[in-house]
C-alpha cells in the first residue's frame, strides 16, 4: 500500500525565516501526484503547492517551494520569509488511481508555529 | 464562485438520531468526496463520487450513507451512530476526479454523538 510519512510532528519558525518541512512515500506506482495543504485554525484544507511525478522541475509558488528527490522518494517543502498566517497544520498528501477514481492519501500533518 | 459549503457547521446526535451532512458547490466540478477527521488525525478517505456515481467505498460502515442528488450536491446520512463517529467531517470536490487536479474543501461539519 502506497504511504506518505512526515516525521516532525511539530516545528517552529521565526517570522521572515525560512522553514522546510520534510515529508517521504512509498509508491511502486509511475504515474503520481504529490502535494502539500495546509490546514489552518478555519478547518479549511487549502493547496499549498503540487507536483506531477514525472517532471525533473521543481514546482515553485511564490514562497512556496519544493524539492523532490523522485529516486529518493522525498517531497519536501519550502517556505521562505515566512509570515504569521503560514501558521497551520500541513499536510503531505500522495495522490493514485485506485479502480479508475483518484485518491488522495495524506500523511500524519506537521504543525507549524511562525513566532513573531 | 470557488467555493465547497458545507452544512450545518457543528452538530450534537444522539446513537439512535437520523440525521444529514450537506454539501454543495457550483464550481461545475464532477467529482465530489466526504472525508472523515479525527482530532490531531490527517482526513481518512469515506467516499468518492464521479460524474454522480459512487466510485470508491472506503469500507465504510453502512450507518454512513452517501447521497449524490445531482452534480452540485452531496449528502452523507447518519443513522444510529457511535460516539467513536464523533469528528470533523470534510466534503471536497474537484473537476472531474482526474489525478493532477487540486480538491477543493470545505471548512466541514464538527460531528460529536452523545
């Protein structure tokens, strides 16, 4: 079964720094999506940022970076000059074809604390 | 008009109650999911509707029941439920279910059974 791991249950960053947040899959899968949600306090799920498997490219989202090591099997998030609102929950969520529907599989979530 | 709604906000049942989750959006999107949250927990996957047929059961016990009345509206029954049942339950909805498309949430339904 394919798995999406964060190992840091909980991080802090200073306001303006810079943040990265690690998370791991386990797929045999080719064709794949990857991305990051965030959850703040409104309960909302909110997209972050998402990359296609197959591309070599960095995907990239104003402060929002990530780096993914497809061999590796590491998607890891970056935010730069980070602000008091990127405070939330975040999720790393892995995304297959399961009978022709698509499903998305999140990992455990990382609280993010931005200190002022 | 971006976004998933979700009614009512919170919600206090008892184990023999009958009682409805609603969800609507009008982004056009054809395919529609209700995911379940426990507190500190990542939401766990229940049910995926596509072009308003149910395409994935995540063995969900039958006291859960989805409802797709057409491509705008999601409904989840719940019939005599467990305290166990009690937790954050998020509806979501994406274009057309294909795997590179973002879902849309909704702020979700706060479920606590008495």
């Amino acid at each position: 079964a394919q798995t999406v791991t964060q190992s840091q249950p909980e991080m802090s960053v200073q306001e303006a720094e810079t943040v990265t947040l690690s998370c791991t899959y386990d797929t045999s899968e080719s064709d794949y999506y990857l991305f990051w949600y965030k959850q703040p306090p409104s309960r909302q799920m909110i997209l972050v940022i998402r990359q296609e498997a197959y591309k070599q490219q960095n995907a990239t989202e104003n402060r929002f970076s990530v780096n993914f090591q497809k061999a590796a099997k590491s998607f890891s998030l970056k935010i730069s000059d980070s602000q008091l609102g990127d405070a939330a929950m975040y999720f790393c969520a892995y995304k297959q074809n399961q009978g022709g529907s698509e499903k998305l599989v999140f990992g455990k979530g990382m609280k993010l604390t931005v200190n002022p | 008009d971006t976004e998933v709604t979700q009614t009512p906000k919170h919600l206090v049942m008892g184990m023999t109650n009958k009682k409805s989750l609603k969800c609507e959006q009008h982004m056009g999107h054809r395919a529609m999911y209700w995911y379940k949250q426990k507190a500190k927990k990542p939401p766990e996957l229940m049910f995926v509707y596509s072009y308003e047929k149910l395409s994935i059961n995540e063995s969900v016990p039958s006291r859960f029941s989805p409802e797709c009345p057409n491509s705008s509206l999601l409904n989840l029954h719940l019939h005599a439920l467990q305290p166990e049942d009690s937790a954050l339950y998020l509806c979501a909805s994406s274009q057309s279910g294909a795997l590179n498309e973002k879902l849309f949430f909704g702020s979700g339904t706060q479920l606590s059974v008495l």
